[in-house]
C-alpha cells in the first residue's frame, strides 16, 4: 500500500467522523499491517514453496509456519482494530 493510498484512507476515515483519531489511526495501522502480511503469503511464501523442487518435508513446515504466523498477524490487527465490530 503506497502512502498516496494510506492518505487518501486516512482523509476519508478523518471526515467520516465516525471514529475518534486513535480508532481511525488504529484501522489505517492494521489495514498497512494485514496488507503487508497478505503481500508476503501470496506474493513471497507461496512463490517460494512452488519453486522449490523436490522440498524437503521440514522445509514445507517452515514455510506453513511462516503463513500461519502471518495469519495471526492478520487475526490481531483485525480483533486490535475492530474493524469488524463497525
């Protein structure tokens, strides 16, 4: 997400006036966050794992840990935010 897009979220949210600064504040960090945790499962892990030949099982593990733990990553900054609470 570049920061002309984080702006343009950060204006929208402001005029809105459905949040107070820290909510908004904390929605536009979790949406960066969750962002960039989606951008490394689809866009790092998963590349790795298909060019891979031949993987090792431990090494498929790792790779499944490392998108495990960005799916927490994601799970926080969505329960932190409360953006599903809206």
């Amino acid at each position: 997400m570049d920061d002309q897009t984080i702006d343009q979220l950060l204006e929208i949210l402001k005029k809105s006036s459905l949040f107070s600064v820290e909510e908004y504040e904390s929605i536009i960090h979790a949406l960066i966050d969750i962002h960039e945790s989606i951008d490394e499962v689809y866009n790092k892990i998963i590349p790795k794992i298909l060019n891979v030949k031949n993987i090792k099982r431990q090494d498929l593990k790792d790779f499944l840990w490392n998108i495990g733990e960005e799916f927490r990553h994601i799970d926080y900054h969505i329960k932190d935010s409360k953006i599903t609470e809206l």
